[in-house]
C-alpha cells in the first residue's frame, strides 16, 4: 500500500512546482498511466522483445542540404493551423520576489548567495584552469 502512495503521490507531489500541484499531479498520473498502457500494448504485440540493435546495419548517416529562406518572416504570426508546440504561462505572475541578486538574497534569507553568484560568472569564465575555483577570493571574482 506504502508503494502504491508513493508512486501516485508523492513522486508526482516532488516532480510539480508545487503551484496548485493537485492539476500537476493528476496530469503526470494520467501520463504513467498511459505509459504503462503502452508497455502493456507493445509486449503483446511482442514489440519489447529482444534488442533494436539486433542483426540491424544502420544506414550511413546523410544529412540534407540546409534550407535557404528566401521568406525569412520568423517575427510575426503562423500561417498554419496546426501548430507543434504550446506555452503554458503561469496564471498569476510573483510579483513579490525581488529581480537583483542581493534583494533576492534578503527575500530568501540567503546572506552568501551574491557571492554564490560571483563564484559561479567566475567559475564559468575560467573553465579550463585546473586550479582550486572555490578558493578563488571574492574580489577577484565578477
């Protein structure tokens, strides 16, 4: 039973944003479901048997030419009707969290995170030195 509310609650609970999680969670449920169903549709058709890689010489790779847009309108509305890919925005923006690094700071109560910050523009900049990063002073760093 323990497992059974682990695998409906509180796994999709941890995979949510925890914004009225109860929509998420019921989504990500219906999504297993539908997997397992698949699982069990594809065994019967014995399509999860055996390997893919399996007596199989893949073709060489070819790729295609690239295309050339001539009609290069990427900023404004589609054309067609169906459409391959949706937004979901939040419904109701934050607007109490701060933007800056040290009013984030104050608001999460996270004193160090600036310098976390620092460390990290630091780090990403200096990617190749072998050297010790985290032992880097905070005036040298961004």
């Amino acid at each position: 039973m323990e497992s059974a509310h682990i695998k409906a609650i509180k796994e999709p609970w941890r995979q949510s944003n925890h914004y009225e999680a109860l929509g998420q969670m019921l989504v990500t449920n219906q999504r297993l479901s539908k997997l397992a169903a698949s699982r069990v549709n594809f065994r019967s058709c014995r399509m999860l048997t055996g390997s893919v890689f399996e007596n199989s010489n893949p073709p060489p790779l070819v790729l295609p030419p690239p295309l050339v847009d001539a009609d290069d309108d990427d900023d404004g509305a589609v054309d067609e009707k169906n459409i391959w890919g949706e937004v979901v925005l939040a419904r109701k923006p934050i607007t109490s969290i701060p933007f800056e690094a040290h009013g984030l700071a104050t608001h999460f109560n996270l004193p160090q995170f600036p310098d976390l910050i620092s460390h990290f523009l630091h780090q990403q900049h200096h990617l190749a030195f072998n050297d010790n990063l985290d032992k880097v002073p905070i005036a040298d760093c961004p």
